[in-house]
C-alpha cells in the first residue's frame, strides 16, 4: 500500500482535513504518459474555444468561493479575507485568460524578396508538470494552469500534501468546467518521489516544461535537473524583501505596509517583508510606531477578523523555532509579550481564540540587525521582521541587494528622484512604492531573479512565453527557389554625393 499523508488544520492540530495516498515516482511517469496522449487532441481545440474552458473555470470558482476559501483557512490557517483574496485572484486570472483565447497572436512579417511571406506562430509546449507550495495552495496553482491549459498544453499538477484537501477541491472544480479526460492530473507525491518521477519523465520525452515554486533550495534542483534535458523551467523561490523607509517617508504609512508585509499569512508569503531598512533619522520614530501597531494587532483564530493565524503546519513551526534561535545579544526583541509559540505558559496579550493545540506564534520584531546576520540574509518564512538603518539611498539598495534574492522590495518616501534611484539600483523583479511588498496582480509580471528565481515571469501576457514556443514559417510561392541573403534585390545609391 502507497503510504498515506494526513493534512491537518493548524488551527487545531488535531483536526483532521484529508488524508491521502502519496504515490511513487512510477506514478508520476504514469501520469505524465497519460497527459502526452491528451495534450495533441487538446491543443487541437481552438484556442477561443479553450478559452470558454477557462472562463467556466471562473464561473465555477466563482459559484464556490466562499465553500473553496473556508477549506484554505481551516487546512493551512490563512486569516479568512486574506483566503477569499487569494480565491479571488483565481477568478481575475481566468477572467484575464478567457480572452487571450482570442489573442494569441503571432506576427506576419515582410521578406526581404518578392512572393514570399513569413510568419510566426505561438504552439504549445507539450505536457507541463507544475509543482506548487502550500501557502497559497488555490492562487499559485492557477498562474500556472489557467496559462499553460489556455495555450493547448496537458498538465501534470503535484501540490504540496500539507494543502491536499485544498488541491483536490481546486482539481474538482476545474475539471468540472469542460475538461478533457487527462488534459489535468493531479498527483499527490512527496517531494523525493516527484523529484525521482519528473527525472524520469524528462529522460522519457514526456515532460516539455517543468514550473516549481518553493525554496530556493528545491529550485536548484530542479534547474539542474530541467538543464541536463536542455530544458529551461519556470523557478519562482523565496525572498528575503527589503523595504526601505526613507527620512521624507509618511511613518504610518509606512507602518502600515510593514505590518501587511511582515505579518500578513504569518510572514509566509514568498514576498514578506524580511527587513525594514529605515533611514538613520526616522528610525527611533518608526520603531516606535512599528511596534506599538505589532503589539496591538490581533492574532489568532483565523475565521475572524485577524492580522494572522497559525503557520501552516509543524515542519514550519519547525523551521521558525531554529530561525528564532538565531536572535542574538546585540539584538533588541520588540512586539508582543513573548516570542515563540503562543501558549498558557507564554500568551500573547489580545490573543483571539484557543492557542493550546493550534501553531501560533508571536509577532515578532528585531531591532539591530547587521549584515552578517542570518537574520539579515536567509528568509525567515515566519511572523518575524528584522529593522537595521542607513544614512544614504545608495547604502540602502546596497543592503537591500546583500542577501542575494531578488523577488520583491518596496520604497517609502515623498521624493520621485529616490523613486527612480531605488528603482534602477535594486536587484528585485517587483518594486513597489509607498505600498507593501506583497500584493500581486493578475495582469502584472509575477517573479524575481538571484535566489528567487531565474528570470522567468508568471501573469498577464508574459506567462505566454512559458507555455508556448515561437515557430517561424517562411512560404515562397514565387515558383523559383529564391535564397535569403544571396538573392535580395540590391538598391544602388550615389553614397558618394556632398552638397556644394
């Protein structure tokens, strides 16, 4: 028997949502054999009529929303208006998709001799395996299966097992809207098992595209695992964001952000603030700020009207204790009245509901950080924000560049020219101004490059690119065989004319 996998609510670890079997990597190939056999058939349908697929897809999820955003929050903790958010940008993206079915356009392009013309067309790229994280385990799925189905190609979905119920509700709903058998699957696996599953498939010819996000650690991997097939994936990895508070920045504005940023899905978000880089003038004033909108915050049951939940589930509680652990003397600990885990013995004042068989943790803010810090430089993925300062904007993108990721980073101030400074010297694929570093749009490139990523971008138009390949045509019907470069016509000119 394949062994079994029992995801359960954060909220009360006892609370058992779905369990489920894990499949071995010969399953992966299996499956991944059987998108191949639909995936010509599919993209065969044209593409306007694949685009009413998705817009069903948004309609159903629609008609499920609140069903679908109930499930996130009780499997992975996420406060409830943040889960019926992430439901919603399913809807905006297919909503967006449902017309780039009439819009995959290629080009007609003039040739340089008589009676022949070029072309371009975008094709599909085959059978994309996806292999998503958890913390938005209905959003992420969507930038990439919504595009890839969209452009005709088959899809091999692996989800994390921590957000199982969630993915089977997600695989329910969009196979309901039209589907063909085999055109989406969905494989539960452990990470090793798929690891071993998707080398098979490549070597096999039976996967075409591989998106992967997670950590950078996994995306490594799997980058030299796609490039021994010679083969380029859609990587989209952690972050270690900065965000700078400049000495003309509105503070509670400011503060604000931080707070979303930095706290918001309890600091698991690939674009959580990891460090507040505050202008040497302003930083007394924001910390104070900062801290007294922390201690305030609600937290807890993640059904009501919270700042954050639980994390998501014990093998992140795991990681956020050792990340704790790395605090040091020179250190100052602000926002609440304790750190770690929120129980009887180290409760957080204002806690909302029952903390005891839940994975609640304090909010937690640390004053000092320095360069060489781990807490400066590895992400946290945890309800915690580090704050250091600067004297000049060049130090600050500098320090904002340190840590070698580059998914998101946002700017605080009054002045445009610091705008564009920040703008040109920052590394991030996504800067925001005067507004948090998390909150993605649907029609905006999503992703970032150094550890987060390799360049490649998911949402709006430029997530075609990840699921179509460009094919040239070139058809000469002058009836003579005419060569390119060889056979042009030539227009002489006197390039030796001067005026008088």
């Amino acid at each position: 028997m394949p062994p079994a996998y029992a995801s359960t609510s954060p909220i009360d670890v006892n609370d058992l949502v779905l369990e489920v079997e894990l499949q071995p990597a010969e399953a992966f190939v299996d499956t991944a054999r059987k998108a191949r056999r639909a995936q010509r058939a599919w993209a065969a349908v044209p593409s306007p009529v694949r685009g009413q697929v998705i817009g069903n897809i948004g309609r159903l999820v629609e008609a499920n929303a609140e069903a679908l955003a109930r499930l996130v929050t009780r499997e992975i903790g996420k406060p409830i208006a943040e889960a019926r958010g992430e439901v919603q940008e399913i809807v905006d993206t297919c909503a967006f998709f449902l017309g780039e079915g009439r819009r995959l356009y290629g080009q007609t392009v003039p040739s340089e001799m008589p009676d022949k013309q070029l072309f371009t067309f975008r094709t599909p790229v085959g059978v994309a395996a996806i292999i998503t994280a958890g913390n938005f385990p209905v959003a992420v799925p969507s930038w990439y299966i919504v595009p890839a189905l969209l452009c005709g190609n088959a899809v091999v979905w692996k989800p994390a097992e921590y957000s199982a119920a969630s993915a089977r509700a997600f695989y329910d709903i969009f196979t309901s809207a039209g589907l063909p058998e085999g055109v989406l699957n969905i494989v539960f696996a452990d990470g090793e098992e798929t690891f071993k599953g998707l080398d098979l498939a490549l070597e096999a010819g039976l996967v075409h595209k591989v998106g992967f996000t997670g950590s950078t650690a996994v995306g490594r991997r799997i980058g030299e695992l796609c490039g021994r097939h010679l083969q380029s994936p859609c990587l989209e990895l952690g972050g270690k964001n900065p965000m700078v508070v400049t000495e003309d920045a509105d503070l509670d504005l400011a503060v604000r952000g931080a707070l979303f940023a930095g706290f918001g899905s309890a600091g698991q978000r690939c674009t959580s603030l990891g460090t507040a880089i505050v202008h040497e003038s302003v930083h007394a004033e924001f910390l104070r700020r900062f801290v007294v909108a922390t201690e305030n915050a609600v937290v807890g049951d993640p059904t009501g009207d919270v700042l954050f939940g639980p994390l998501l589930d014990k093998k992140f509680a795991a990681h956020f204790e050792r990340i704790l652990d790395t605090i040091q003397e020179h250190h100052v600990v602000h926002g609440s009245t304790g750190v770690g885990r929120i129980t009887k013995d180290n409760p957080r004042k204002g806690f909302h509901g029952e903390a005891e068989h839940g994975l609640y943790y304090h909010p937690t803010i640390v004053d000092g950080v320095r360069p060489e810090d781990g807490l400066f430089l590895e992400e946290s993925f945890g309800p915690v924000v580090g704050v250091t300062t600067y004297r000049d904007l060049d130090e600050a993108i500098d320090l904002g560049n340190l840590p070698g990721y580059g998914l998101s980073c946002a700017i605080y101030t009054t002045d445009p020219n610091k705008v564009f400074r920040f703008r040109s010297g920052i590394g991030a694929g996504m800067v925001s101004v005067n507004n948090s570093t998390s909150g993605a749009e649907a029609h905006l490139p999503f992703g970032g490059n150094g550890k987060s990523g390799n360049g490649s971008r998911q949402s709006g138009i430029w997530v075609l690119d990840q699921f179509t390949r460009w094919q040239s045509m070139n058809w000469d019907y002058s009836g003579s065989l005419q060569k390119a470069q060889m056979d042009t016509a030539v227009i002489e000119a006197d390039l030796d004319f001067r005026l008088g």
